[in-house]
C-alpha cells in the first residue's frame, strides 16, 4: 500500500473560499451572486412549499 502526502496551502479557509468561488474552472461558476442567491431561493422555495401545504 502506497501513501501519498501532499503539502496543503498556507492559505486560511476564506482565502480558500473565496478562490472557489471567484475560480472559472469550476464546472458552474457561483460568483458572489450565487452565495447570496442560492441559499435565499432554498429558503424561499421551502416556505413556500410549507406554506401551500400548509394553506
């Protein structure tokens, strides 16, 4: 069995956070946009599901 180390970036988890999110080589670019965005869609996608429901 062969372990392979590899050597991790000095860099702090927000540098590394907002290099994925500013990287165009991700298959779907989120961009600043998208971290405000999506989680406001999910939000408002399922109260208003839970309110239909509830209705």
């Amino acid at each position: 069995m062969t372990t392979t180390l590899q050597q991790r970036d000095s860099a702090s988890v927000w540098q590394q956070f907002c290099n994925w999110v500013t990287s165009t080589n991700n298959r779907l670019y989120v961009g600043w946009f998208g971290v405000l965005m999506i989680p406001c869609l999910l939000t408002a996608t399922t109260c208003f599901i839970i309110a239909f429901i509830a209705a």
